[in-house]
C-alpha cells in the first residue's frame, strides 16, 4: 500500500518539529514523491547527513510503503 503525502510530513514533522516541509506528489500515483525539508536540525550536517536524517524519520517505510522521494533539504538561513 502506498504512503499519503500527508503522512510523509506528519513523520517529518515528529522528527523535526521547527521544519519546513512541502511534499509533492511527482507522479500523481501515490508512490512517488518529491519534499523539501529546511530545519535548524540541518545545521553543520553534509547533505548526506541531512538526508539520512530525513529517512531515519520516515521510521523505515522508505522503500516498503514509500517507493521513490526526490529529497531536497536545507539549513535555514
């Protein structure tokens, strides 16, 4: 079963609650997603690290629910 955009931010959100969080459905099926999360969490973390921060708070749906996500993230300035 695919995974709700919805539920894609409340688990971002959870994890870091000062964050900025769009995410876009990119093929309008439910499976594949794009997001852009800005957080103070990011700060002096590589993009790696930021992103694996990202998936750690999507508490292993990546890849079972959650198929594909286009993952941009951000410092805020």
């Amino acid at each position: 079963m695919a995974m709700a955009g919805p539920d894609i931010e409340r688990l971002i959100k959870e994890a870091f609650p000062d964050a900025q969080v769009i995410v876009v459905d990119l093929a309008g099926d439910g499976d594949h997603y794009g997001a852009r999360v800005t957080s103070a969490a990011f700060v002096g973390k590589s993009r790696i690290q930021q992103h694996q921060m990202v998936y750690n708070a999507l508490q292993g749906h990546m890849g079972g629910a959650l198929h594909a996500l286009a993952l941009e993230t951000a410092a805020p300035k």
